[in-house]
C-alpha cells in the first residue's frame, strides 16, 4: 500500500489517502531506516509508508538523537529533514560523513526538505547526501528513491528490485549454479 501526502494545514499536518500498491514498486523489506524530523506529524506518516513497504524505521526528533542511535541501530540508509531546530540536517551530514565508515560514516543519505531551489539541492549534495527530496513527499517517488539509492550503494540487491523483476529472475531458466 501507499499513500498520497496532501497537506491540510498551516502547521505541516498532512491527510493520507490509501491507494493499492502496484507490482512493480520496491520491496524494502529488513532496510533499516534512520528517520529524522522534528515534525511529529510527518515523521509518523514517513515511516508508515515506509513500514508498508517492508522497511524498519526508527524515528527521531532531532540530529543529536539520531547521532545517539546511530552505533546501536546500524541503519542501511539515512531520511533527514534539512530545516530543524538547534542542529540543522546539513550539519548532521557533515558530521556523520566525518565519522569512520565502521560508524556509519558512508551511509547512504536522502535530504527531505521543504526547500526545493536549485541551490538548496546543491547545498545538500555537497554536504553529502546522495538525494534530495521536496516535501510533501510523494511516497512512491520515496520508496523508489530509496530503492535505487540503496542499490548503487550495496551488493545486496535483491529484494529491492521491484517485484516483477524479481519473479522474473526467480522463474528464469537460466539461473546461474554455485
């Protein structure tokens, strides 16, 4: 299942609507997702949709959290929120890039962001995200990103080829025998 994102008032609050998921989206399914966003309300509505794909999230509310959780819950892929309070995202990117590759140092990294300029997609690519992301977020174009950026960043790959590759590669004749 996904879920289209409309906001529905000033404060950043967003209805869902529920929509079939189609075959060919990814199946995210054991990726570990570290969640930052000081927005309750669209930190919630993230992780669901991500959830509904088969990804594990952990949500936190602030850079300083997330750099807290970060040894412990090892996560494949990093969503952070660009404009919060005290340590903004790009600052959390630089830190966790300055971090030992053990640490989680080259962790694949998506900036959601409300700041959709040119510039501001430059500020976050040169602080070391990988992607940039505008809200509101439309969560199919999420999962898809997330997919792809985990594949040109891992060897494995398989569960996140959307699901119609995968059934075909599964029912091939031509598999390769170790």
């Amino acid at each position: 299942m996904s879920c289209i994102l409309r906001p529905n008032c000033l404060g950043g609050c967003y209805n869902h609507q529920i929509v079939s998921k189609p075959d060919d989206s990814p199946d995210l399914n054991g990726v570990k997702v570290l969640l930052v966003d000081d927005e309750r309300d669209t930190r919630e509505l993230i992780a669901f949709i991500l959830e509904q794909s088969g990804a594990v999230v952990m949500q936190t509310a602030s850079a300083m959290e997330a750099l807290g959780i970060m040894p412990e819950f090892q996560p494949n892929l990093l969503l952070s929120d660009i404009g919060m309070p005290e340590v903004d995202g790009y600052m959390l990117m630089r830190q966790i890039r300055a971090m030992s590759p053990e640490m989680g140092g080259t962790i694949p990294a998506i900036a959601l962001t409300a700041y959709a300029a040119e510039a501001d997609y430059q500020q976050a690519i040169a602080a070391g995200f990988g992607q940039h992301i505008t809200k509101p977020v439309e969560p199919a174009k999420l999962v898809q990103a997330i997919a792809n950026l985990i594949y040109s960043c891992s060897d494995v790959k398989t569960n996140l080829q959307p699901l119609e590759t995968r059934k075909r590669l599964n029912n091939s004749k031509f598999k390769i025998q170790n």
